[in-house]
C-alpha cells in the first residue's frame, strides 16, 4: 500500500493530510510539541496507524514519501533563538550587514527600537582582501590573519559561521579559499558562503541571506536528523520532502545546506494548494488568499506559477533568494478596531492574538475585533463557533464595539461592527490589488481561492472590490497548505550575476552559464531520485534599461541544445518592453537595455496523489438546512438560512442570501450571489447575475 | 445635498489615497534610472484635490513634502483655466514654481471627471542633472539661481495627452545626462499615470459628491486631531538659534537660524524674526523649504501617526521675514537649503521644543557632510553623477530610546536607502576602502546618539570635479545632546593626494579628483539623550565589546571602568567614579 502524507507544522496544531492509493484521504491534528516537533510529528503518526488498525512499523513501512513543513527555522529567527554564529566579510566592510541599509520604516517615529541583529558586531570578523567590480583579485586572501579568525571562533564555540565578500559573486576565488580553511578548521560547524548560496550582485541582500543560512541551519539539520532517525527507526523507507519557501520542496541534505529556503515557507502551501483547486475547473490564473487569526495572505498564480520575488524579508532582515511572492497584511479575525486622534476607524494590523483574543472569546480581551463584528452581523453563530467547541460572548463583542467603536464615531453598535467589517474588507482588497494589479495583471480574468478560518466570512466582499468574478472555497481550510505540500514539485533556484549591455551580450557566453547551472540542478535532482525526463527547467534573465537599479524578470528561451540564438535576444528585449509597460505603465523601445542576473528555476515532477471525486448529488440543498438566523446585509438585518456545510455534497445548490456552516469555518453568501459544492465536495461561488459556466469559459479564454 | 457622510467611509476612502501615493512610490523606485531615486528614494509622491489641497501623500524624503503646497498653488495660479485633461505638468522652479530647490523636478497630472478637474497626481524627485555648471545640480560658486542650472518654470510635457516635444527637446538637450533625466522624467509621468487610473477608480466607485464630502471630513479631522496635539504642548515661549557652516562666499561667517515658537492652546506659531539676512551662496531656504522643514521639526516630535494632508498644515502658523536665509527672494541661490538650511532649521525647533516637551524631543542628528561627485566613468564610456550616501550619520536619541545608527540625513527622517558599494563601484570609477561604524562617533547619553559612519574611498579616473554641499564641521554646527546628553564630535572630510599632499574639502568649494586621490569621511553620530552616567553599565560594556565605544571613552563619558584585555566592568571602580562621595 502506498501511502502519501503531508504534515504542516503550526504554531498550536500540526496538520495531517493522509492519501492513499485511491485517492481517498483523512485529515488527522496533534498539538505542537514546539522543544522537538518530531515528536508531535511521531503522534501524528501513531494516530494515523491506529486509525488504519495497522501497527506503526507496518504503517511506516507502507508509507511512501512525507511532505513536511516546518516553521521550526522561522521560529528561531523571530525569537532570535537561533545557533551561535559568526560572520566573515571583507576588510573595511564589517558593518554592511547591520546597517541594513539605514532605513527606518516610520520615520516619524524616533521612539522605537531598530530590530534586533542576527549576527552581533562582535561576531562579525574581516580579513584582508578585494575583488574588484570586474572580478580582478586586487589584494589576495590574507591567509595569516584568516588562519587567526578561524582559531579565534574556534575557542569561542560559534557552531555556525556565515561567509560573505565584495564581488565574490563575479570571482569566489577569495571567498573558496577562506571557505576551505574554515572547513578544514571547523569540521564540525555549519559553514555557509555567500557563492554558495547566492551568487548575485548586492552586498547588504546577499549578505543578511548568508547570515540567515548560517543562523538557521545548525538548527533545521539537527530537526532533520532527528526526525529521520525516529522514521528509520519505526521502519520508514519512502520519501522524506522538506517544503520550501519558493514553493517547491527538497531533500533533506539539500535543504539542510540551504535552510535560509525554508524561512518562508509557512505559508507557501497555500499558493500551491491554490493551485490544485484551481486546476479541478482548468483555471490556472489565480489569486490564494488566506486569512487567519492574525494576518492575511495573497498570492498571485499566473499560468500555473506562482509569483516569485527576491524581496523576502523576516524579522527586519532581508531574504534575497527566490521566494513565493506573498502579501502579507495584519488583517485576521483578531484584528483589533479602534478610532485614531482624527476620528478615523482603523482596523489592524495590531492583533488581539488567541489569548486573550476577541472580546467574544469571553477570555477577558476588551478589544473590538473582526470576529466580534462578524458575531453581531450575525455570520458567525455563538454556539457553533469551531464546530461548539467554543461558545461565544455576544453581549462581551457588543460592549467592546460600543465602547471602542461605536461611540467614538457617534454610530450604533451595528452600524460599527458594519464599518469594521467593511474596513478590513478593504484592507485585504487593497492587499489583492497589491498582488494583481500593481503588478500588471486584471482582477477581472482570475479566480480567487479562499482559505483560512476568517476568510470565507469576507471573500465575497474582497471579490466584489476588486471586480473577480469567482470564488473557490476548498472544503476544510487545513487541509488547504497539506494538500499544497503533496502537490509540490522540487524547485532549485539558481542564479549567476552576469552584467552586460544587451547589444554587446555574447550569446555563447549566456548559453554557457545557463548550461552551468543546469548541470548543477540536473546533479542535485537526481541526486535527490529525480529521473533526467522528469526535470522542467526555466531561464529567466533580469533585465533593465541601462542605468536602472532594479530589474525586471523575463523568461529566457533556450534550445534543447542548449544553445541561445540571436534571435532569442530580440524575442527576449519584446518580453522586458512589453513587461516593463504592463507594470510601470511606460517602456522606452530603442533605448539600450542590460542584462543582470540569469536565472534557473529547475523542477522536479513529483508523482501526485490523485483525489476521489464524490458522486452527484442534485442541487437540491434543503437536506442540509439547518435553520434561519437575522444576518446583516449591506444596510440591514436579512432572515438568512443557514446550511450544515458537511451535509452539502457534490451537486447542490444553494442561493444567497445564506450562511453555510463547517466546524471550522463560515461561508457567507451575499444576497447576489449563488453557492456551488464541486466534484470533490469544495465550494464554488459566483455572482448571481452571471452564468457559471460562462464564467468559467471567460476564465480560460483569457489564460 | 447636504447629508452627513458615514465616518466609516472616509475612513476607507482614506485609505484608499494612501494607497494610491505609495503605489505611486513603488512605480518610482522601481523605475528610475538615476540611483538618487531609486537607491537613495529622494523622491515624493502625493494626491491633490481641485482646490490644490494635499489630500495624501508618501513622503520618502520627508522634507519634499511640505513644499508640495507652494508647487501646487503657483502651478494652478500659472495655468489658470488652461488646464486640461491629458496634460502632464513639470517645474523646478523656486520662485515660479513653489520648488524647494532646482534638482527636485515636481511633475502633477490633472485628473479629470469629465470636464471638471478633479485630482491632481503628483510625483517629485531629485535629478541627476539640472544643467549646472555644479555638481548633480549643487553649485558651490552660485550666487544667483540663475548659475544653478536649467529653469524650468511651469511647462506641458503632455499637452491633452500629446507628448510636447519641444520642451522636451529643449530641456534634455541643456543637461549632460540626457538619458537618465528622461528616463526619470518618464518615471514620474508613469507614477501620475498609476496614480490617474487609480483615483479614476475610486471615482466610478463613489461618485464626486460623496467624495467632495469626505475629503473636507479626512481633512477636518485631521485638523481636529493636529489641534489636539498642538494643546498638549505647555504653552509659552520658547527660543532658540543655530547655525550654518557659512555660505560658501564668506568663509569665516557663521550663518544664522533663530526660532520663536510660540504655543497658546491649540495655536502654535513658528516665527524665524531674527534669523541672518539671505546671503550670496546657496544656502537660502525658500518660503516652501522652510515650510515643509517646519513640519517635519514638528511631526517628528508629536503623534507621528498624524495625516500629513492640508488639515495638519493648516494648523501651522509661519513667520519668516522676507529677505533672510529662511524666506529668500528671487535671485537668491537656493541649491543647498534642503540640506543644510533643513538641518539647521529642525535643529533650532527641536532645541527650542525640548525646553517645553523634553520628554518628546529628539537631541540633533548628524548633518549631511559628503560631497555630490561627477565626471565621466572610462570603464563604462559614460558620464556619472553622484552622491555619495554611503555618509549616513546617526540620529538623535529619545527618552527611552538610542537614536538609529546610520540613518541621517533629517531631511529624509530615516527613508534614505544607502546605496549598494557594489553597484556603486559598477556605475562610478571608485574602489570603496572603508565603509564601516565610526568608533566614538555617537553623542554620550542615558540613550546614546546613533553611530556615524567613516567612509572612504579611492579615486580611479582623471577630472572629477566634487563638492562636499553640507556642513557641520565647527563645534558649533555638530550635533547636540539634550535633557543632559552629550553632543558629538564634528564630521571631518579630508582628500589625501598620491604625492603626499592633503586637501581639506570644507563644503561648498569645488574640489578637483584624479586617479589615486582618497576621498576620507568621518561622519558624525547623533546626540544623547539624559546623564550618561545613567546609562546602566552592561549597555556601555556591550558597545565597548562590540568595539563601538572606546574604553577611555566608557571610562570619560559614562563613568565605566572597562578592563581593556579581559573586557570586564570594575563595578567598584565604576560606582566610586560615577558617584565620587
């Protein structure tokens, strides 16, 4: 029997997903064990053994690859609890890390605290020697002195040892040679180098990613190790994949010498489970939102890939390697309203958290906050919230919108919880705008794919902002990011910093570098079981018009032969003018252009899980009927019916205005539109003056 | 239709208007080709309503900020009913064109519901190249605007949606860097055009009327909570001076600036009587700089959260006599205000306000000391011009807090980004030798002053001409502590040549580079806040460790007894000496 499972680990809950050969699949939670997570890891699986009345070897024995995502590495980053570590970098430029640029994000603000470093400055060392901006050794590694910086963090016990230096992306030699006499020295320390890791032009960016690599990795290799030894030893021989922050996954051994790739990882699920859901109807542009307790998440998908960025950022430090592009705005149901010194609501990014959270959590929190204006409107019922397990406080929700809201703007109780709805409605519309259309791509032409607990309470509201025409809510939001981690491909990022006005570009030479790291992607993968025929890759080279400072991504064509023809180049500027228009709203034909950095995202297909559909059942709904309850609508309260959500199947139908009810989510259905349960029980919803299918055909005529 | 608009809808529409500036900002940074708006973000963008009142803005550099107002009043009163839909609007003018100073290039685009002008879009930035015989625009020997470059009085780059060539053409071909200047130009049109389809938008949505309604709400109670602030300062009056290096003219004269803030209630009025008459150089401030300065004085010391739209500036009352250093008449030269004439205007508000509010005020940043520098690059075949913002010196403590390391200059309150040594070097015809911490740099404190940088570099083409266009070089012009904090030491600038010689660069002198030359910098910290023989011992062991702070300087300034070989605190020592019996 081969069994897959995927395994997201939260900050309170790990979530499971089991699949089995048939497709069908179980969704099992353990608490998080955050001293060791392989523990709560090991329960998931003991749960999930017992529950197929199996014991765990056999279980294990039959289980055939693990997906796994951590926030193990992201953790320690925002605690600044990660490994002891030292940083190298070239004479005269000790403090490029910490600098951090100098930039202060309010700048109104002198009272405030600048964030914590990674790397204090007295774990920073320089050692003599230059590259110069044409990749000339001008001085040559001072062996002496770096011979005294390794004996020195030697005795002092750092277990990591980051390396970055001036224009070591256009010649390592200096770097490799400091490299080597740190892992002769320090055989056991996790040693990281910059033209390792991250090859590309821009000090500050290159070096904050290799002191995160160096801060995490002890970590994340000693979790890997650890839970590896716990499988082997219970009998596992499948797969083990790690997820990574560029929504691909990896081995175990290559992500634990990038382990910087996993710091963004927490949410890259999402975009890929996004992914599936989509393709269930043959859409493949897409938005994912995901919005919890907290924050809120959008991610654009265009022709099945997910946005990429190289603007990352966790704990005030910068990530520069190839992310999944994800927003990230403090809007969730613990999203707290108040009224600032110019009578403005605001709502967010300040958060009451889940303890004590919303005032209706009844915990003693005196704030008002999303989910207690989603209870006075009536889209969350009191006693079914989290499926009964929590009873909410409806008189606590109405006092703390009356006393931080409501009286302050002179409004009723709720016409306040009305306003702080439609506030963070626009907060998140604002953060699909930023995803979509300030980067060049019409709303109208994708289909927005909700998940998260809060998020199908609002989607419908953020859909109509911004013009999207359709709404897929996955059935069961958690399982949403461990369905993404079975459905991920490996992904290896490479780039090569290679600087050269494009009439002058030599098209041997970009074929040759091109070739390089597809070399070295083809080793990785296979070295991670991936057969040759399985592996997709995709050049992209960053351009900019002469003079510029920030560039531009365009995919880049290259033969089979691996060669790159003339006329590739001309097809290439056609795709950076054309890009450059779409976002920035003006392209310069005939001005000179240059190429920067090219770019190889090699995948590896993975085999996927398929997933049994469920049979028709009519649109006929009113088995699920629950009851009726007073919901708010645009101005007033609406006598609403509600629907059990796990009595709806395959088939129904059902016309707003209603409420649909899981136990850990609520779908809320406006007067305009009309809800549909798919082929694999998820929801559907479009508006009522609009056709389904037609919907759906305009969908991929645009794709 | 007189109905009272919905608080929560001019809380969203709010919103929204930020926004649209910062997506605005983001079409700049992304775009530009000259790296003082891309790397440096010396660049502004902003949404006004017909009337020309700021409605929204996203200050990068927060000194351009306040100007806008000035831009917009003189560029409507230019224009009057010749303002159509599809024009695209430029000016650098300080006296016809409300600017600050020549190098910004202020771009608006009327935005139009149909026939009736409804918004204007606005971008500013700071170019590389305005035609001056000077350096990216700063022109040491300038004693009248008319030696700072081009002037350009309000023009059409657009006329109904028609590119105007001719203007163009006319403008592009009197700089040098013609290409990066029209990329950037093209920049600012592309960030008003984001912003017009933008506001277009939200139009459709809402609809004018309601919208009229709750922009007078937004910017009422944006007043209402300025006024608020305002009468949480004591009132009384409160006095102070500072100054200028001196004026690049009369090289042994200190310039003035001397503030009386007044403060009844909820009125407060900044009155600058008393302050020198304007002077040759090019350190006068304009009426607009001296403005937007205020506000920034002010906005970094008050609720920070505060919208900085017409309703908080209205609350401002200006006093700055005609003639002097803070309000110059035409022809003065004006190039340098909204650096050094900025510093030295917030310095003389902060030290004034720290008499009233000590418990808000910031002790003095560094001021900007480092030179702009052009010339042509043989590696790349092209000309470059630069300035050199790797010299960012340290802000100024707070009650509570040490101020930010690296982060000067005021103007830019933190929005400055360093550039990259990398790409730098890849651009200019420099190796960089140094850019790290200066050790002692920042002012003693309970909170310390943030660190200043040393900076150096060497020169490795012939016939650059540079000039360093800020000043705080004298004792008297370095930054000061406050509430009990110490000062710092001033910046110091020095050109070492191959032959052995030295040249002192002072400021606002032409100084000539070649090959070989090395351009030294140590740029100031910030001052301290409160007796730094408060500070408690393990943060002043910890910069000593971190090789921040000197031991003689721990032992002379906090009071710290530092074993230099074991870098350990004699805590008898340490007590006996910071509190002798």
């Amino acid at each position: 029997m081969g069994y897959k499972v995927g395994i997201d680990v939260g900050g309170t809950f790990t979530d499971f997903l089991l699949v089995d050969e048939q497709g069908t699949f179980n969704l099992f939670k353990t608490l998080s064990t955050p001293k060791d997570p392989s523990i709560g890891v090991t329960n998931g699986l003991n749960e999930m053994a017992v529950f197929l009345e199996k014991s765990l070897e056999t279980f294990l024995s039959e289980l055939e690859l693990i997906v796994h995502g951590t926030t193990i590495t992201t953790n320690a980053v925002l605690t600044r609890n990660g490994a002891k570590t030292a940083f190298i970098t070239t004479k005269g430029f000790r403090d490029v890390l910490n600098m951090r640029r100098g930039l202060r994000d309010r700048q109104y603000d002198g009272r405030y605290n600048p964030p914590p470093p990674i790397v204090k400055r007295r774990d920073i060392f320089t050692v003599e020697e230059r590259i110069d901006c044409q990749g000339n050794v001008v001085t040559p590694l001072n062996t002496a002195e770096t011979a005294a910086v390794v004996e020195t963090i030697k005795q002092n016990g750092y277990e990591a040892v980051g390396v970055s230096t001036l224009f070591s992306f256009l010649n390592p030699e200096n770097e490799k040679l400091l490299g080597g006499m740190l892992r002769d020295g320090l055989p056991d320390q996790y040693i990281s180098l910059s033209s390792e890791i991250l090859p590309q032009v821009r000090m500050y960016e290159r070096n904050s990613s290799v002191a995160l690599n160096a801060y995490v990795g002890p970590i994340l290799s000693k979790y890997i190790q650890q839970l590896e030894k716990r499988l082997l030893e219970g009998g596992f021989q499948g797969n083990l994949l790690i997820m990574q922050s560029n929504g691909g996954v990896m081995s175990p051994e290559v992500t634990s010498r990038f382990a910087v790739n996993t710091l963004l990882s927490g949410p890259a699920g999402g975009p890929v489970a996004g992914l599936f859901f989509g393709a269930i109807h043959g859409l493949g542009n897409l938005i994912t939102v995901d919005m919890g307790g907290t924050s809120f998440d959008a991610c654009l998908i265009r022709e099945a890939q997910p946005s990429i960025t190289i603007d990352g950022e966790i704990g005030g430090y910068r990530v520069a390697l190839p992310t999944l592009y994800i927003e990230t705005l403090g809007a969730g149901g613990g999203s707290i309203a108040s009224v600032d010194g110019a009578g403005m609501l605001q709502v967010g990014p300040e958060s009451a958290g889940a303890d004590p959270g919303p005032a209706c959590y009844g915990k003693g929190g005196t704030n008002a906050t999303v989910t207690d204006a989603d209870l006075i409107l009536g889209y969350l019922d009191p006693d079914y919230f989290h499926g009964g397990d929590m009873k909410l406080d409806k008189m606590a929700a109405t006092r703390a919108i009356e006393e931080n809201v409501a009286k302050k703007l002179g409004v009723s109780v709720n016409e306040g919880a009305a306003g702080i709805y439609n506030m963070v409605n626009i907060n998140m519309s604002l953060g699909v705008n930023l995803v979509s259309v300030a980067k060049g791509y019409d709303p109208r032409f994708l289909a927005l794919v909700v998940a998260g607990g809060a998020g199908p309470i609002h989607a419908a509201m953020i859909a109509k902002d911004q013009d999207i025409p359709l709404i897929l809510i996955p059935r069961g939001s958690s399982v949403f990011c461990a369905a993404g981690m079975l459905m991920s491909d490996l992904k290896h990022d490479y780039v090569r910093t290679h600087a050269v006005e494009l009439e002058k570009v030599d098209c041997s030479k970009v074929a040759q570098i091109c070739t390089e790291m597809l070399n070295e992607a083809t080793a990785t993968l296979r070295s991670e079981g991936i057969p040759e025929d399985r592996i997709l890759p995709e050049f992209k080279a960053d351009m900019r018009y002469l003079g510029q400072f920030n560039e531009v991504s365009v995919s880049l064509p290259m033969s089979a032969q691996g060669l790159v023809r003339e006329q590739d180049m001309s097809y290439l500027l056609e795709m950076f003018h054309a890009r450059h228009d779409a976002l920035y709203g003006y392209s310069m034909a005939g001005a000179p252009t240059e190429l920067i950095n090219l770019r190889l995202q090699a995948r590896g297909e993975t085999v996927k899980p398929t997933f049994k559909p469920s049979q028709n059942h009519g649109p006929d709904a009113s088995k699920a009927l629950k009851n009726n309850r007073q919901v708010f609508f645009d101005k007033g309260f609406v006598n609403t019916p509600v629907y059990d959500g796990l009595a709806l199947h395959h088939g129904n139908m059902i016309f707003g205005p209603a409420i649909v009810e899981e136990p850990t989510t609520t779908i809320v259905v406006p007067p305009d539109y009309n809800l549909q349960c798919d082929t694999y029980d998820n929801y559907i919803m479009y508006p009522k003056n609009r056709k389904l299918d037609e919907i759906i055909g305009e969908l991929k005529a645009k794709m | 239709m007189q109905t009272k608009i919905d608080p929560i809808f001019r809380s969203v529409l709010a919103n929204r208007f930020d926004a649209v500036c910062s997506e605005m900002g983001e079409t700049m940074m992304l775009t530009s080709r000259s790296p003082i708006f891309s790397e440096a973000r010396d660049f502004v963008t902003a949404i006004f309503d017909a009337k020309g009142r700021m409605i929204a803005q996203k200050p990068y550099i927060a000194v351009l900020a306040g100007a806008l107002p000035y831009n917009m009043t003189k560029l409507m009163e230019w224009y009057g009913d010749d303002i159509m839909d599809g024009d695209v609007i430029l000016t650098n003018d300080p006296y016809l064109g409300g600017n600050n100073h020549k190098p910004d290039f202020t771009v608006a685009r009327p935005i139009f519901k149909g026939d009736q002008l409804a918004f204007w879009a606005v971008a500013k930035g700071h170019h590389v190249d305005t035609g001056a015989s000077g350096v990216v625009g700063y022109n040491p020997t300038a004693s009248s605007i008319f030696e700072e470059g081009l002037r350009i009085p309000p023009v059409k780059l657009y006329r109904k949606g028609r590119f105007n060539r001719s203007v163009w053409n006319l403008i592009l071909k009197n700089i040098r860097m013609e290409f990066m200047v029209e990329g950037d130009l093209n920049c600012q049109t592309g960030a008003t055009k984001v912003g017009e389809r933008k506001l277009k938008r939200a139009m459709s949505m809402y609809g004018m009327d309601i919208m009229d309604q709750a922009i007078e709400e937004i910017l009422d109670s944006t007043e209402r909570h300025m006024r608020a602030e305002i009468a949480k300062i004591p009132d009384g009056v409160y006095r102070a001076e500072r100054y200028m290096d001196h004026d690049g003219f009369d090289r042994d004269k200190m310039v003035k600036v001397q503030v009386e803030i007044r403060v009844e209630g909820e009125k407060i009025t900044f009155d600058f009587t008393g302050s020198d008459p304007q002077v040759r150089g090019s350190i006068n401030s304009t009426i607009g700089n001296t403005f937007s300065t205020v506000c920034l004085a002010l906005f970094t010391t008050i609720d920070p959260e505060i919208r900085k739209n017409d309703g908080a500036m209205r609350c401002i009352d200006l006093i700055a006599p005609p003639g002097t250093v803070v309000n110059c008449l035409e022809p003065a030269a004006c190039t340098s205000c909204t650096i050094c004439t900025t510093a030295c205007i917030c310095e003389a508000i902060w030290l004034a306000l720290s008499e009233a509010v000590p418990h808000l005020t910031q002790a003095a940043w560094a001021r900007w000391s480092a030179p702009a520098t052009m010339g042509f690059n043989p590696r790349t075949g092209r000309f470059f011009g630069d300035i050199h913002f790797m010299c960012k010196g340290g802000a100024g403590a707070t009650l509570g807090y040490d101020g930010w390391d690296h982060l000067g200059v005021i103007s830019c309150a933190g929005g400055l980004r360093a550039p990259d040594p990398e790409l730098h070097e890849l651009v200019t015809p420099y190796t960089v030798l140094e850019y790290e911490y200066l050790k002692d740099s920042a002012g003693p404190g309970k909170w310390r002053g943030g660190m200043g940088t040393s900076y150096s570099w060497r020169v490795d083409a012939d016939g650059i001409l540079s000039d360093n266009f800020g000043d705080g070089l004298r004792p008297e012009t370095a930054p000061f502590g406050i509430a009990g904090g110490k000062g710092t030491r001033p910046s110091k600038l020095l050109v070492r040549r191959p032959d052995g010689s030295t040249e002192d660069p002072d400021v606002h002198k032409y100084v000539e580079l070649n090959k070989g030359d090395i351009y030294e910098i140590e740029e100031a910290g910030g001052g301290g806040y409160g007796n730094p023989f408060e500070r408690p011992v393990e943060r002043v062991l910890d910069d000593v460790i971190d090789g921040l702070v000197s031991v003689e300087s721990a032992k002379d300034d906090y009071g710290v007894i530092v074993d230099p070989g074991k870098l350990s605190v004699d805590m008898a020592a340490t007590e006996r000496f910071r509190n002798p019996a």
